[in-house]
C-alpha cells in the first residue's frame, strides 16, 4: 500500500534535484483523482481543473490554494476564471515533476 500524499511534506528542491522517475509517476498518479500530466514548452507538468458554482466560489479556492503553498514554500500556476480554477503543479527549479509537485496535488484535492 502505497503513503497517502496528504501526509508528506514537500521537501526543499535545488538546482539538480532529480526528477520523479516513471516508477514514482506510476505508484503517484492512481492516488490523484482527475489530474493529468501535460506538457506545456517540454516540461511536464500536473494539471487540474476544479469546477465551482461562481466566481466567489472559485476565488475562495484560489486563496486556500495559496495559503497551502505558503505553507509548503511550494508554488503552482494558478488561473482563476468564472466556475473554475485550474492549478498546475510543476519543478521550476529541475524544469519538470518532482515528488513535491504530487504531494501539493493531493493537498490541494484536499482543501475541497
């Protein structure tokens, strides 16, 4: 049985940090409900849209959101719009996924 992602915390990623191997994609993704992992300027990256009510709805996710990456010194692409949110998780730093980028998905799946 594999770690619930909600548990770990993200650790400090640095320059040369290696990225998440397909072994970790694969034990990764079936704990992430409604994720995919696009490709945006050759980058791989965590992508969800989340789907509200109204504007206000979207925006008070929003801030949860960025309160949680405070938290865990860890930051997405956040694009707010009427009914929806859609978070993209990915490595600045090593410029694709890193375990971090799993954990803060799932946090995120979390604050619904």
């Amino acid at each position: 049985m594999t770690d619930d992602l909600t548990r770990k915390t993200c650790e400090v990623c640095r320059m040369g940090a290696p990225l998440a191997t397909q072994e970790e994609i694969d034990e990764y993704m079936p704990q992430l409900k409604g994720w995919e992992i696009v490709e945006i300027d050759g980058i791989k990256r965590l992508q969800k849209t989340f789907k509200f009510n109204d504007f206000e709805d979207a925006l008070l996710f929003t801030d949860k959101v960025g309160v949680l990456c405070e938290q865990e010194n860890h930051h997405p692409s956040i694009l707010t719009e009427w009914g929806r949110v859609t978070v993209t998780w990915w490595s600045h730093k090593i410029k694709g996924l890193h375990a971090n980028d799993f954990i803060m998905a799932a946090k995120t799946d979390a604050l619904l």
